[in-house]
C-alpha cells in the first residue's frame, strides 16, 4: 500500500509546535525561579492562582505513585503519538488547518512535557484554577496544548466542516 502525501504537505505547522515548545519550556523556567513550592500566589482571587507543583504521572497524576517505571512509559507514548500525529501532518494539505492546527497542538505539549521528564523526572505545573473550594489539578502550558488539540481533533473529526446536502435539496433531484 503506497502512502501518497499533498503537495505542499502540513509539515510547516511543525513550527507552531515548536512554538509552543518554546514558550512551555520558557514559562516553567519562569515559575522554577520565581514561584514558591506548593504555596498560592493568587492572580485572581477566588479563581486562578501560580501553584508550582510537580507531576510525576501522566493527567491528573495518574501513576504518579507508580514507582518511576512510568516516567519512561509516558515518554515513549508521547514519543508513539507524536510520530503518529506527525505522519498525519505529512498526509495532510498544508491549508487544512482543521487538521494541522490540532496535530500540532497535540505534538508540542507532549514534547514540551517530555522534556520536563528527560530534564527534571517529573513535569513542572504552575497554573491552579479555582472555584468555591473546588480545585482544578494545576498545570501548565503544554498540558492546555493537549487538551486543546484533543479537543480539536474530537471536534474537527465530528464537524469536518463539508456540508451535508439538505433532506429538502435531495428531493427536488
């Protein structure tokens, strides 16, 4: 089976990953120097603080508990997905940025994480949300990267944004 790929192909959206690379690694360097461990400072009272704490897991801390056999697991998952999501970009029309935009977001924050756990052996969060006593698990700029591109990807794949032709147009044929 041979895999053709467009003409330009959506590779150049690697630059938004790294992008995000950038800027994840810059703002944990920021809150590795400048915020106090597992100690508030609140941005906007009664909803968002800086929390630097460490996450030796995957979302959420799953497997943070899990010995430090896991670090090695989520980096050659990501290093997997990240190879994946990258074959795709290079299948994808560099103009469908319904599907470029989120690969790309997914392929920065889980290299953006897998440096964390290359260099630290744990990933930095920094960013805490807030309600009423309810807490979000902090985080950081990669992790909104996944998710966002997650979401992306889920809603693109629902939406893919072709229009149906209509129950009324198909009579009148």
């Amino acid at each position: 089976m041979k895999t053709t790929r467009p003409k330009p192909n959506a590779m150049s959206w690697l630059l938004l990953s790294a992008a995000i690379i950038v800027a994840d690694q810059w703002t944990k360097a920021w809150a590795l120097s400048s915020l106090p461990e597992y100690t508030a400072v609140p941005v906007i009272d009664g909803f968002w603080n800086w929390y630097r704490t460490y996450n030796t897991g995957a979302a959420f801390s799953f497997l943070a508990d899990a010995g430090g056999w896991q670090a090695i697991f989520f980096t050659v998952l990501a290093f997997a997905i990240c190879g994946l999501l990258g074959w795709w970009l290079w299948r994808t029309p560099r103009g469908d940025w319904r599907q470029a935009l989120p690969y790309s977001l997914v392929i920065g924050g889980a290299l953006g994480n897998v440096i964390d756990r290359l260099v630290h052996g744990h990933v930095v969060d920094f960013i805490q949300w807030h309600w009423r006593g309810h807490y979000w698990p902090a985080f950081n700029l990669a992790d909104a990267a996944i998710v966002a591109g997650a979401v992306g990807i889920a809603l693109f794949g629902v939406f893919d944004g072709k229009r149906k032709p209509s129950a009324a147009g198909k009579a009148g044929k």
